[in-house]
C-alpha cells in the first residue's frame, strides 16, 4: 500500500488542435492534481504548438468497454447496412450530403 | 559612447538567462519524474532562447562599432583578439569566449540546484524578478530590447506560475515539504537584494533611457512574493545581509565550473559544429 501512495495518480489528457475540433486523447502522464495535470500536459504535449485547449481526466474515472466483449458489442453491427442513411433518394437540390 | 553602455547592459540581461537557463539544462534526465524533468527543461529551454536574442543583439552592436570603440571591450583575451583581427563575432562568441570576470549574472542564477525545493525556491525568486524587469522594460528606447522584452514576458508568465505553484504545493504540503520549502526560501534569500541594487551600468542605461531603474521594482516585488509564500503557509525569508558581486564581475565559486562545462568544447576545439 505505501508504494501506491508515493505514485502520482495517472492522468489522461485531451488535446483539442484547433478551434472547432474536438478534443482528442493525446495521453496519460502523472500529476499530483489537476492543475499540475493541465500544465504538465503542456509541456508534455504542447511544445510544438500541438493545442489549443486542454482536458484531463484522472484515469480511473474513465469507464471502458471489455475487450472480452468486444465481439458480443461490435460484431454484430457488421452486417447492418441498412442502418447507414444510404438508401434515401436524395431531393437534386441537396448538396453535400 | 552609449553603444558601449547598451552592449554591456544587454551582456548582463543575456547572463542572467543564460546562466540560470544552464543551471536548469543541469538537470534535464534527472527531474524528480519524467513530466517535471519535461518542465524545467522547457523553461531552461525559454531561457536560453531569450539569451540567444540578446546575445545577438549584442554581437551586432559589436561588429557595428568603430575598431577603436572595440578596441578594449572585454577582459577574455580569446574574445578581444577576435574582435582586434577584425573578424565579426556571433552569439556564440559572448557565450564562449567570456571568462567569469566579464559575465555580469547576477549570484542568485549562479547558486547550485540542490533539492528539488532550492531549484523552486531558486525560480520563484528570479522568474518574479524577470517578470517585473521585462514589464518595465517594454517602454526602453531601445526597440531591439523593448521587443525581446515583449515576447520573452509570454514565457516569463509562465515560468512564474510554475514556481509559484510550486512553493504552494510544498509549503501547504507535508511537515517535510513545508520545513524544506522554508529552509530553501530562507537559504536563497540573501541574493535577492542584489537584483534591485542598482549598478553604475544600470543607472547609466537608466539615464540614457534604454534601461530599467531596478530599485524601483523591489517593493512591488516584495509584496508579490510574500503574497505567494502566505498563501504557501510560510514565514517570509529575512536577510541582515545580502550578497552582492555578481552584477559587477564578482562571483561565487560556483560560475566558474558553469562556465567551465558550457565553455568546454567551444575552447578545446574551437569553432567545433555538430
């Protein structure tokens, strides 16, 4: 148990390029707070003018789906073609669809 | 012969950043973790880029003097008999060439990193003094220096922030960070006052209007401080004594062997590239 409590916790950052785009994950790196988790994320991940704005979320708030279940979960969307919007037959008048 | 006065004045801005840019280069692949070793060398990084800018202003200044101006400049005899062969000398000259004598750094740049909170306490001290310096130095007639001023303030700003931050941390932090934080604070102390002493080159650029009137920043920058190290939960630092020299060619032990690890190779195997 000591030997965790000396560890930073982990930290995952998202990293948003430009104005308009989302934030992406760029990340993970320790810090003892979040203020520390912004600024290290800086320098981290910012030194060659990568961002624009920054998010961190301490990593074990993060949820992720089971590996295990990967197949169970995505699989069978495969062949569910019909749930892309690909068989409307588009007025001529709508562009950039 | 006020290029004479702008050129010894910018050597001395350069020293400071430099110095203190190579003390925190010291550390690099040996910071406490990988994401704070990242951030010293990034602001060492700001540091030496700012000297960069005034190294080169400074060697321009140089080169555009008449041979007679330049006839006596530096005390380094590699340096002024480079300058006496009539060659044109660069950044990397000043940076070189110089022995400790002519750098002009003040004694807090100079001192030893030490624990992770000397190197804080280190910072904070001359970061806040930086900041002060270049906001004043935005209205120098000097274009050249109000302009490095400018843009080495983004820098500063944050270079503030993270010491700032980091004399919060440990003073608010256990009973040994606080205890260190308060020894290192007091330790570094004594070589504030030097940096609001005004020197004969400092109150000749004063008058010419190119620089800073340091002393006037100090009660501004003694507030600044002790509001930080009160919301740290630390005591105020306190000085009967306070080191001078540095600015006036009088240092500490410690710039010789900076100067001999920085100096080394351009002196061993001049004009070396890699």
């Amino acid at each position: 148990m000591s030997n965790e409590h000396k560890e930073w916790p982990l930290w995952e950052v998202f990293i948003r390029s430009k104005a308009g785009l989302d934030h992406k994950h760029a990340g993970s790196l320790h810090a003892a707070d979040a203020q520390m988790a912004i600024e290290n994320a800086r320098d981290v991940y910012t030194r060659r003018m990568e961002g624009i704005s920054i998010w961190v979320v301490e990593s074990k708030h993060i949820h992720a789906s089971n590996p295990e279940e990967a197949d169970a979960f995505f699989d069978p969307a495969q062949d569910k073609i019909y749930r892309h919007p690909t068989f409307y037959n588009l007025p001529d008048e709508l562009k950039h669809m | 012969m006020s290029s004479v006065t702008t050129l010894k004045y910018t050597l001395q801005l350069a020293d400071n950043v430099l110095i203190m840019g190579q003390r925190l280069a010291a550390l690099c692949g040996k910071g406490p973790i990988l994401e704070q070793d990242i951030a010293l060398t990034n602001i060492s990084l700001d540091q030496i880029g700012q000297a960069r800018s005034l190294y080169q202003y400074a060697a321009t200044i140089v080169n555009n003097m008449s041979v007679a101006d330049k006839a006596q400049l530096f005390n380094a005899p590699l340096l002024q008999e480079k300058i006496n062969s009539k060659l044109s000398i660069t950044e990397d000259d000043l940076a070189y060439l110089r022995d400790a004598w002519d750098y002009r750094n003040c004694l807090l740049v100079e001192q030893e990193n030490g624990d992770w909170a000397y190197t804080v306490a280190r910072s904070f001290f001359f970061d806040r003094f930086q900041y002060l310096l270049y906001t004043a130095m935005l209205k120098s007639t000097d274009s050249t220096l109000a302009a490095i001023a400018e843009k080495s303030l983004k820098e500063v700003q944050y270079h503030i922030k993270w010491a700032s931050e980091w004399v919060i941390r440990l003073g608010d932090g256990t009973d040994i960070s606080k205890e260190k934080m308060q020894q290192a604070l007091q330790a570094r102390w004594e070589y504030t006052g030097e940096m609001f002493t005004m020197n004969e080159l400092e109150k000749e650029a004063y008058n010419i209007g190119i620089g800073v009137d340091v002393s006037q920043l100090q009660q501004t920058y003694q507030q600044q401080i002790e509001t930080i190290v009160q919301e740290a939960g630390l005591q105020m630092p306190t000085a009967a004594w306070m080191q001078t020299g540095g600015k006036n060619g009088v240092h500490t032990e410690h710039l010789g062997y900076i100067l001999a690890e920085m100096q080394y190779l351009q002196r061993a195997y001049p004009n070396m590239e890699w």
